[in-house]
C-alpha cells in the first residue's frame, strides 16, 4: 500500500506523528476513527512491522515508560544471542516493573524481557496492567513480542498498549488483542461445556 510518507532504511514506512489519536481515547473508538478518518492501522512491510510516529512526540508518561525500557535492556544477560531486549510494564496503579532477557546455556531456558517484567509484576501482586514498552538495539525496526510473551501477556487482559520502539526513537502501538487475535484465553476454560 502506498502512502506517500518517508520509508525507512528498513523499507518501513513512516507516518506522520500528528495523526497519533490522544492516548485516552477508548479502544473501539480509536479503531473507528482511525477508519473513518483514513488513518492508517500499524502495517506489515516486507514481513516487519512498520514504524507508525516518534517517541518524541508520545505523552511524557508514555516516553517515560519507554526510556526506562531502555533502562532495562542495559542489564540484558544475552551472552548466546547477544540480542538486548528491555521492558517496562506500567501497572494501573502507576508502578512500573522492569524486565530483561535473561539466556542459559540450556538455551530453552532463556526468558524473553516481557515475560520477566511480567512474572516481576505479578510476584509483587500486581495485576492490572496499562502498557508495556519494548525496546532492543535494533534501529529504524520496532522489535514486536514473541507469540510466548503475547500469550502472557494476554492472560492479564487484551486492552492494553503494547509500545515496540526502536533504539533511535520510533514506535508502533498495538494493543494485545491486536497482537494476537483469536487466542485461547483464561475465560475458554470456564466454557459452560466443561
Ligand atoms: O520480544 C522479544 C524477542 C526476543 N527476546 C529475546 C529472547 C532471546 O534472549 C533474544 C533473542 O531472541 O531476545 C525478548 O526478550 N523479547
């Protein structure tokens, strides 16, 4: 799809912050707009995801959250892929709980930076969450989460932000709905059926 908007090294298109929706708008409402006023959704170019506005102009909490994901990645332990990823999790009641990739020499048992600041949060009885930031060194890409750390993150509701950033100040919002669409969820073992 063409869009007439700057593309990145990466061939991702970048779209002008401007149109960025303000950040308490409701769900269903911000997928409404963004149709009716031909705002494009987070597109998909040549298998990445594309970038959709800058940090820069992001709500100081927002950019906050970001910046101590960056925090975060700073005590990656990545000896086997050398892939620092960070991630900073805010809680509803305004907490923020950090997470880091943590590899093993048993390489199946390294754990992804969202998964850690998930499993942090919750060990602290923290539960309700607002946004997740990601970041790892890439640049000019926003890093998306595995289908594992989707997965997890979905067992603690669907609608909430999902911040992928870049290393050099670009991002893409999804929500985990988004992310990962027709999942299984907590409710499906509650089925009448069962
Ligand atoms: O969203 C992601 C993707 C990858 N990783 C980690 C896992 C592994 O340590 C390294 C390379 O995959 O990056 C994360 O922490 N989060």
């Amino acid at each position: 799809m063409k869009l007439g908007l700057p593309t990145c090294a990466s061939g991702v298109r970048l779209k002008p912050s401007s149109t960025a929706l303000p950040s308490g708008t409701p769900r269903h409402t911000q997928t409404q707009l963004r149709k009716s006023s031909g705002m494009a959704e987070p597109q998909v170019s040549k298998g990445k995801l594309a970038i959709t506005g800058a940090v820069k102009d992001l709500p100081d909490s927002i950019r906050d959250l970001i910046q101590r994901s960056h925090q975060a990645k700073t005590l990656a332990y990545c000896p086997y892929s050398n892939f620092r990823v960070g991630a900073a999790l805010l809680t509803e009641d305004g907490t923020v709980f950090l997470g880091c990739n943590v590899e093993n020499a048993c390489y199946n048992l390294g754990i992804c930076a969202e998964r850690n600041a998930v499993s942090t949060a919750v060990s602290q009885g923290q539960k309700r969450f607002k946004a997740i930031a990601i970041t790892s060194d890439l640049k000019k890409q926003v890093i998306s989460p595995c289908g594992g750390c989707r997965q997890v993150m979905l067992e603690f509701g669907a609608d909430w932000d999902v911040y992928m950033t870049s290393s050099d100040g670009f991002y893409t919002r999804m929500t985990v709905q988004e992310l990962l669409p027709l999942s299984f969820r907590p409710e499906d073992l509650k089925s009448e059926e069962n």
